[in-house]
C-alpha cells in the first residue's frame, strides 16, 4: 500500500564546493573516514559528485549538504539541500 506521501529514504552527504563553472551544476568533494584493514588506522578517502544547484547560488569553497536525486545528466544524481557555510 504505497501512496505518495512515503518516500525512500535518501543519501545526503556534506561536502565542499571545488567548481561552480557550469550552469546550474556544482562539483562537491565528500571527505570520508574508512579504517584500513590490516593497519587498524583511519584514512580519509574523498570523492566528487556533480549537483544540482538550480538558483546557481554556491561559491567555490562553501560547504553544502547535498541528497540523492533523479538522473539529471550523464553525471548528474545528486541535488542542493542547503548551503551549510558561505565561503570568505
């Protein structure tokens, strides 16, 4: 019994802006903690994603939370939530 209002639950990842140069669009760098293995020690892995950012109002260096989405693009799955922090 699915009726419109359930709905799946959602990535959301927080990240940084690294590029805003295409229209509507942002690239985010996530930063995440995994341990390694055998070494027992925490490393940082970082990954970009391509976002949605509809009113084209990120800056390079804002941070930004961003949740799962709709194929947009070729690269496009993820769009703008909030603007977390303003860059200086």
């Amino acid at each position: 019994m699915a009726t419109s209002e359930q709905k799946a639950n959602k990535r959301r990842m927080t990240g940084f802006v690294v590029s805003d140069k295409n229209d509507k669009t942002i690239v985010v760098r996530v930063e995440t903690l995994i341990k390694h293995p055998v070494l027992k020690k925490y490393i940082r892995r970082r990954k970009k994603f391509m976002a949605h950012d509809p009113k084209n109002e990120c800056r390079v260096g804002d941070k930004v939370q961003i949740v799962e989405h709709r194929p947009l693009s070729a690269n496009k799955r993820w769009h703008l939530t909030k603007i977390i922090e303003k860059a200086l």
